[in-house]
C-alpha cells in the first residue's frame, strides 16, 4: 500500500468538518473531557486546582500591591478597592492566558494523531479555549459577588457583562487560531508568545488602575486589546470611566481577531495538510 501524498493528506484535513453543528458539539465535548482528565490525571487536588491557582494568583498580586505597595484605585472609594479592581483584571486576564498559552501548541502537541486521524483541526485550539472556561467563570463569579457584598451595585450596566465575556471568548479563540497554526508552521512562535505574554499582562492595567497612568498615554491603551477589555469590565461592573472611544475600539478588536484568526486558519489548512 503506498502511503498517503502530501496532496491527500491536505484534501483530508481541509474536508474533515463535520456537517452539522451537532456532530462538531460531540466531537468538541469529547475532547473537553479528555482534556480535563488529561490536566488533573495522577495530581493530589485534581479539579480543585481549577478553584486554587486563580486564587493564589489574586492573593499573591493582593498582598504585593494592595497591601505591601497599597495601590489605590482613585474612584473606587470602598473598602478594599484595590482588590476589586485587581479581581476585574484577573478575570479577563487568567482565562486568556491559560487559553492562548495551552492552546499555541494545541495543533504541533497532536500531530501524529492528526496524520493518522484527519479530523477538523480547529477542534484542538477550541478546546484550549473551552478548558480556560471554568476559570473564567470563577473570575467572574467572584467579582459580581465581592462587587455586591462590597456595596458596589447593582448597576445598569452589569446587563453589558454577558456581551463582554461573548467578546472576550471570540477574541481569545481568534487569536488561539491564529497563534496555534502559526507555531505549527514557524516552531519559533511559542517562545515568542511566551515573552509576549509577559510584556502584555504589564502593559495591560491589571495590577495597577488606568488613573495613575498620565492621561496623555489614556488613548494608546486602546491599541491593546486586553486594556479595552478590562477597561470595559471595570465599566460595567464597578462604575470605572473608560476612556472615550473604548466600546468602539473592543468591536473592531473582536472582529479584527475573532474573524481574522478563524480566516487565517482556515486559509492555511491546505499548508497543513502539506506539512503533516
């Protein structure tokens, strides 16, 4: 039997989509559960660590800042502030890195399974981005509830949150596309991501509020699209000013990301198939 060309291979990758949405959610939910036993297999706390590590991030980054450095966060005039402002922060944040950072490697990870078993490829970086769920959901939950316990709400604008964690997850999956076939085809990409991300999260107004930044550089965080996304959570959920151009400026990242990401994956699916 001769074995398959790289012509074959690549009209195998770029066919195998499922036809229909049901078939694409059984395939995606198997490889969700396969991914979390995967994750948690042979450690002592198992699914616990999903609660723990967003946790021993936001005490750690607590500590060093909100009581060590005791940042203060101008407008947020309620008792521990800093850390609401911090929890909105990580929220966006955590879910976006566990995503991207597992999701880069997602397609070079399984290549032998995806040259013996063409199946749609766009599954792997989904999956990335369906485990960094979970975390989300705590990030979030969290901060409506210390949000309220705090006196801080409810307001109007908390209706916007169900539209800012579509956009972020549009957004993270975009790029987890864009990013996982790229390191497929250059292997440089995933160191360069690494030292990417680090640069980002500083540059992102996490750990400190956007008001202690002079406001001549205000406008320049727009050019980040995870500052327009904490910005805007911070918005919704504590009454934060955002500055003027912010909503419009996340949109055009979503679209930009979100769309650019999945036409980028898919225009490379036959370089793909070529390379495996």
């Amino acid at each position: 039997m001769t074995p398959p060309t790289p012509t074959s291979r690549s009209a195998a990758v770029s066919s195998a989509t499922p036809r229909n949405p049901r078939q694409l959610w059984v395939l995606w939910r198997y490889w969700m559960v396969r991914e979390f036993k995967t994750r948690y297999a042979g450690s002592v706390l198992g699914f616990a660590w999903a609660f723990v590590q967003p946790l021993a991030t936001l005490a750690i980054f607590y500590v060093l800042f909100g009581l060590v450095l005791a940042v203060r966060v101008p407008g947020l005039d309620v008792d521990n502030g800093y850390l609401l402002h911090l929890l909105a922060g990580l929220a966006v944040w955590l879910p976006f890195t566990d995503a991207v950072g597992r999701g880069v490697g997602s397609l070079a990870a399984y290549e032998d399974f995806l040259r013996k078993q063409p199946m749609p490829a766009e599954i792997l970086p989904a999956v990335s981005v369906g485990g960094s769920l979970l975390v989300l959901g705590i990030g979030y939950g969290l901060l409506l509830v210390l949000a309220l316990a705090q006196g801080v709400g409810p307001y109007a604008s908390m209706a916007w949150l169900p539209v800012l964690v579509l956009a972020q997850i549009v957004l993270t999956f975009g790029l987890t596309l864009l990013l996982s076939m790229a390191h497929f085809l250059w292997r440089d990409v995933g160191s360069m991501v690494a030292f990417a991300l680090q640069l980002w999260f500083y540059l992102t107004p996490v750990v400190y509020p956007l008001a202690q930044v002079p406001e001549r550089f205000h406008q320049w965080f727009l050019l980040n699209p995870l500052a327009c996304l904490v910005l805007m959570v911070q918005s919704a959920v504590l009454h934060m000013p955002a500055p003027a151009g912010t909503p419009v400026a996340l949109a055009v990242w979503v679209v930009l990301l979100g769309g650019g990401g999945w036409w980028f994956f898919r225009s490379m699916k036959s370089a793909l198939g070529e390379a495996l």
